[in-house]
C-alpha cells in the first residue's frame, strides 16, 4: 500500500532546519576545535618523532621486499626436502619456544599468587588504614609500570644470564598488573558476606578467606589467564636482553640476516601465540559463564 | 551483650544436614587442578634449570645496584637535556603510534564486523590478518621497521602502528558488533541506503566507545614506547639500555624516574579525557 508522504511546506522546512542547526552548532564546533588540536598535536609529535614521510615513500619497497626475501624457497618437486631445510631447527626451536611457555607460566603463577597477597591490602573496603592501601597501591604501580624489559635487563646484570632474569622480570610485571586488576575486582563485591564473618567474630584473615575470596576466585582465574596470554608475547622477547626463551634465536636470526630463520621462528610464535590466545578464551569463557550461572 | 543465644551446634546442624556436608566433588576438583598448576610450576622451575644457588647472590647484587641508585641524577644538564630530548620523542611515537593504528584500523575494522559485512570469507580472512599483527610483539616489529627505515624514533612510530593496527582492529570490531541494530534499521526504513545506516545508526554508537579505547591504549603504548628503544628505533629507552649496560645506576634511576612520571601523567591526563568523553564507564 502506497501512501503520499506529506511534505512540509517551505517556510517550515527552513525553520526545522535552523533549529537542527543552532542544536548541533556547539558539538560542531566542538569537533572542529577538537580536529584541529589533533592536527596540531600530530604535526608536532611528526616533528619531534622525526618523521620523513619522503623517505617513508622511498624506502616502503623495503618493507614487503624484506618478506619476500624471508620467504622459503619451495617448489613442487621437493617439496618435502623444502619443508624441512626451512624447518631445520625445529627440535631446537620447539624446546626454546616450550622454555618461553614455561617462563611465561611460571612467572604468571609467581606473580599472581604475590598480587594475590597484595590485592586485598589495595582495597579500600577491607582496610581501615588509608596508609596501607596507600603504601600498597603505590607498590603495585611502580611494578607495572615499569616495563619488564627493563627489569629483565637489570635482572641479567644481578643474576646471570638465562631463565631466572626473565621469570623475574614478567613475575614482578605480573604483581603490578594482577594485584591492580584484583583489587578492583574485590573493591566491587558484596559488602554482605564480609560483614556477616565480621559480625560473628571471624578475623582479618578468616573475613578475607570465607566473605571475599569464593566471591572473587573465578574472575581472579580469569584475569590471571588473561594475563597469562599477554606474558607469552613478553617472554617471546625476553631473549632480546638475553634473558631466556626464543628470543635470543630470533634476535640473532634478524641480526645476521638468516632470513629463512626469521620467517621460520616468526611463524612459531605466532602459531604459538594464536592456540595459546584461542585456548584461553575457551577457558575464560567458562569460567565467566560458571560466575553467570551461579549469580 | 550475647542476646542472641545459639543453640547447640549439633542440633543445627542435624537439622540441616546438607549445609553442614563437605562438598567433596567441588573440594575435589578445586584440589586437583591446583594441584595441576602447582605441578606444572615444579616442572617447569626444573626444566628451566634455574639456578637457586644464584638467588641469593643476584639478591646482594641486585641491592648493591639499588644503594648505588640514589640518588637519582642525570649526570649533567646537558645530559639532563638529551634524556628530555628522548622522552619527548617517546611521547610522539605513543601518540602518532596510537593515532596512525587506531585510523588505519577504523575502516578494517568495518570489514571485520559480522553486521557491516555480511561476507563470511571477508570476515574470517582481516579477523585472521588483525590476528597475526597482534601475535607479533610491538619489540618484534620494531626490529624489523628499523630495517627498512632506519635507526630513529620513526621506526618506533611505525612498529606501534603495525602492532595498535592489530589490536584496535580487533577491538574496534568487537565493539561494532556489540551496537544495537535498531537505529541502523531505522536509518534503513525511512529510505537510507547501507552506508547511511552505518553513518547514522551505527558510527553515533560506536564512536564515544572507540574514542576510550584509543585514549586507554595511548596510555600503555607509552610504556611500549619506553621500551622499544632497546631495539634502537627511538625514545628513551636507548639511552635506558646504555646506562644500564655501562652501570651508570644514578642515571638509570633518573630515567626510570621520568619514565613513572610520564607515564602517571599520561594515565591521568587520558583517563580525564575518557571520562569527558564517555563518562564514568567500565570499557570492554
């Protein structure tokens, strides 16, 4: 069914467009001021960040042309022998990229359990003294927010080069990020349960045990596995200081120009790291559709 | 004081005897897969060979380079100078790192989102593609932009393009798909076409979502940008690794000062800008 759409007249046209204007006048100007400090913003950090776009231009070839030349050799009729002289290292890559698995893991699970500790004197609704969450918070930021790398390079000089540097390094890392994370999450919970253990005489210790941590356990697991995640990709980099796992291959592959090397182990981590991503966000999602069902 | 008298404990509990039955089956399980993990960390302190032995000569080591921190001190205000110098070219290849990925990422990002393109090879092919480009760290393509662009800051600004690019395209279009479809239908139903409806019904949505996001990660990309450096593209992290390697503890402790200081600054000032911008909410 078909139906004339009225049409306004002219004069009432031009007076609802006038309106429309003088509403979105202020948030378009505000756009436009906002563009243009951005373009400032931009054109002054392109100036300090030393950008030539000229030489960008001139030398972008470089760039797929360095992945072509990492690119094995294959063809058709030898395939196989292909295959494996571009793998050549597998085994010793394998084992490397298993060390950086466990260093990630391992310093996950150290730093974890130390933010865990930490987390609940961060938060503000289960400690009185304003100067312990003060003095805690402060602690954790400075363990975040130093980048691990510096730490792992710190760590090498201290205690050699190898695994423990690296494991340290992301340990700490993870504290900070963790501890932060966590207390946020128990600042969130239900003042109930805590008051209950308080008001039948539980301690500090018995109101963290059985008023905050079954309320908080599940969406802690999740964010260490989160966080477990992001650590693979540090510890992939961590051998760039010497500080264990693949990254001390790659950085030489890339160095001494081994170009079929660099694709190689490239591959490897980013195969590791995509069945590493994809594993825990299986688990994760569990673990968050368990909270769900049980609220 | 204690008005409120208990009965004896055993009655109540006879009473309701399932609240007072452990839980084996959950028991169980929460033992075994601690259990698990607490194994897996064994194992692996085993396999990694790490050196305990070490331990506590890395610790003395370790408090011998913290003594030698204090004070913090820049050697000279040339020195002083330079490293100023270098923060600023850090804070430039944060901010164009972030601006450069998060505009390349937007149109992508549209691609990647089931209710723009209905395309399912389109979809699965950039959702792979941003994959790859989030898997490789920001230090690895570091290394690499300095090979075709040489030694400097602009590398840096690169190498947070590629690996932000990866990111926010994963973001962007997770939070494209999140919008509500109505408003888009609407745009659809009074006689505008596909892009008029993602221009009116879908972008006003998204846009204060995207723009938080943004501001978010300019904040940890700084700290990425202190660090790629050691790679040699640009920023403060060069000279962080120089003083470190030629034991220079009282610049290495001024560095790491600034580096803090820019980066709370940096937390508080993009935070400010988030909450004006979308007000006091969680980001995905």
């Amino acid at each position: 069914m078909r139906t004339a759409v009225p049409e306004f007249p002219e004069a009432r046209l031009q007076e609802l467009a006038d309106r429309y204007a003088v509403a979105v006048a202020a948030k378009r100007r505000r756009l436009w001021l906002g563009t243009a400090v951005l373009i400032a913003a931009a054109l002054a950090a392109g100036w300090m960040g030393d950008v030539k776009l000229g030489m960008f231009a001139e030398n972008f070839w470089r760039f797929p042309a360095y992945f072509a030349s990492t690119a094995p050799k294959f063809s058709f009729s030898s395939a196989w022998v292909d295959l494996s002289e571009w793998l050549w290292g597998l085994p010793r890559w394998t084992r490397l990229l298993g060390d950086t698995l466990l260093i990630a893991y391992v310093g996950t699970l150290a730093g974890a359990i130390s933010g865990f500790a930490l987390c609940f004197l961060a938060s503000a609704n289960l400690v009185k003294s304003r100067a312990i969450v003060f003095v805690t918070r402060r602690v954790l930021e400075f363990c975040r927010t130093v980048p691990e790398i510096v730490f792992a390079l710190i760590f090498v000089l201290a205690f050699g080069l190898g695994a423990l540097p690296g494991v340290l390094a992301i340990a700490i890392h993870t504290t900070g990020a963790l501890g932060k994370q966590f207390a946020e999450v128990v600042e969130n919970i239900d003042i109930n349960p805590i008051e209950g253990v308080a008001a039948s005489g539980g301690s500090w210790i018995q109101i963290v045990r059985f008023g905050a941590v079954p309320q908080v356990l599940s969406n802690f697991v999740s964010y260490a596995l989160l966080r477990f995640e992001i650590n693979v990709r540090g510890a992939a980099v961590m051998g760039f200081v010497g500080a264990g796992g693949i990254g001390q291959d790659l950085i030489e592959a890339v160095r001494k120009f081994y170009f079929t090397d660099v694709s190689a182990i490239l591959l490897l981590i980013i195969v590791t790291v995509m069945l590493i991503d994809f594993v825990t966000e299986r688990v994760r999602h569990r673990l968050l559709g368990l909270e769900g069902a049980r609220k | 004081m204690n008005s409120f008298n208990f009965e004896n404990q055993a009655t109540i509990a006879e009473r309701h005897p399932h609240l007072f039955r452990p839980d084996w089956w959950n028991r169980g399980k929460i033992t075994v897969g601690f259990g698990a993990a607490i194994a897996l960390f064994v194992y692996g302190i085993v396999q990694l060979d790490i050196p305990f032995h070490r331990l506590s000569d890395g610790m003395f080591r370790l408090g011998g380079f913290l003594q030698l921190m204090v004070p913090p001190d820049p050697g000279s205000w040339a020195q002083a100078l330079i490293y100023l110098h270098a923060l600023g070219e850090t804070v430039a290849i944060a901010f164009l790192g972030t601006l450069g990925g998060a505009l390349l990422a937007f149109p992508v990002s549209l691609l990647a989102a089931r209710n723009v393109v209905a395309n399912r090879i389109v979809h699965l092919l950039t959702r792979r593609g941003l994959d790859t480009m989030r898997g490789v760290d920001t230090l690895i393509w570091a290394l690499i932009w300095v090979g075709v662009v040489g030694l400097g800051p602009f590398a840096g600004i690169l190498a947070l393009i590629c690996s932000d690019f990866g990111s926010f395209g994963k973001l962007f279009s997770e939070a494209i798909e999140a919008a509500d479809k109505k408003p888009g239908e609407g745009v659809l139903a009074a006689g505008g076409s596909h892009l008029h409806g993602i221009r009116f019904g879908l972008l006003p949505q998204v846009i204060p979502i995207l723009l938080s996001q943004v501001l978010y990660y300019f904040e940890s990309n700084t700290r990425s940008a202190t660090i790629i450096g050691i790679v040699g593209a640009g920023g403060i992290g060069l000279q962080l690794a120089e003083q470190i390697r030629v034991l220079e503890w009282q610049r290495v402790s001024f560095l790491i000062l600034l580096i803090l200081i820019t980066v709370s600054s940096i937390d508080w000032i993009s935070g400010k800008l988030r909450f004006a911008i979308i007000g006091r909410r969680e980001i995905a």
